[in-house]
C-alpha cells in the first residue's frame, strides 16, 4: 500500500502549482498540440484524430 501523507502535503502541492495559464498560452498549447498530433499522424500515414496524446 501507499505511505500516508504528511498533514502538509496538500498546502505543499498547492504551493508548488504552475500560476494559471493566460488564454493566449493556452491557445498556442492547443495549437502546438494539435500541429503535433498532425505531424505524428502524417508521419504514420494514418487519419488525424485516430492516434492517442501523451500517456494512454
């Protein structure tokens, strides 16, 4: 089993969270996303949409 976490571990997770991305950030996330996705699927010559992102 997991070893319990300490009283603190959650103020400490919080406190090391990234500060909210600005909606320009996160349209140019998405965007690289899916030219990646893109990308990967030509390469695989294969339809766009069918292959997975990041960890399945």
């Amino acid at each position: 089993m997991y070893a319990a976490t300490p009283r603190d571990g959650a103020l400490r997770a919080v406190g090391s969270r990234a500060p909210a991305a600005t909606p320009r950030a996160r349209l140019r996330a998405a965007l690289l996303r899916q030219w990646r996705e893109a990308q990967r699927c030509a390469a695989m010559n294969v339809p766009t949409g069918t292959v997975k992102r990041g960890r399945a």
